[in-house]
C-alpha cells in the first residue's frame, strides 16, 4: 500500500513542483523525552493547485524524477489571505488629510532677573 503523509507546503516556486514538510513527534527510547523531527519531501503538483503555507496531503507514486517520489492527494486546509495583484490600486489618488502647519509660539521676552540668573549660572559652570 502506498505512504500517505502530510504536511504543509514550504516552497511552491518551481513549475509543478511543491516542498512539503512533514513534522513527525517522536519519543527518545532511553530519557522518554519527546522531540520534533522534520522532513522535506518534492511532490508532484500536476495543476499548480497548492500554495505556499496551505497543508496537503501527500501519496507515494512512481519516480517522477530524480527527487520526487510523491504527488499531492488532496489540498486539506487552504493558507492565510495572499496577495493577489488585482488587489494592487495604484493609480488611485487617496484623500491625505491637510496637516496645518503648527502655530509659531511668540518668545517670552527676557526679563532681567532671568538673564541675569542665567549669567550666574554659566559664570559659575566656567570655573
């Protein structure tokens, strides 16, 4: 009987092509900790259905080359909202909301006693 596994596509940039990783939970037969162990597998993906993220499952089949040993069986659970380029406006003008520049704030004028202080001070840090 033929291996079915699955996974979740990690790459689908080659033409008909798609990476799957499969991530399996295994136990440490002495210290019985449970560690993670991941693997890639190349499946065939005849009509470029499976998408970057989307978790697939997987059957064995004949060679189809040298790496590919799988083709996708099924699509079960389809990835996030994608970028598509139809949804790209740009030639469309957005309403900026016109920022009014800030009101000058008048000087306070000096008064002596003020200048006089900080006369002091610089005086005093000089020495």
């Amino acid at each position: 009987m033929a291996k079915l596994l699955t996974g979740k596509v990690t790459s689908d940039r080659m033409p008909k092509t798609i990476v799957i990783t499969v991530t399996e939970r295994k136990t440490h037969p002495i210290y019985k900790k449970q560690y993670s162990v991941n693997t890639k597998f190349m499946a065939h993906d005849e009509k470029d259905e499976a998408k970057l993220g989307d978790v697939v499952s997987i059957v064995e089949t004949r060679p189809v080359s040298a790496r590919k040993r799988f083709k996708l069986n099924q699509v079960l659970e389809r990835s996030g909202a994608r970028f598509e380029e139809a949804d790209a406006v740009a030639d469309v003008e957005l309403e900026v909301e016109k920022v009014k520049p800030a009101e000058k704030v008048a000087a306070k004028p000096k008064t002596e006693a003020t200048a006089k202080a900080k006369k002091e001070d610089n005086d005093s840090a000089g020495n």
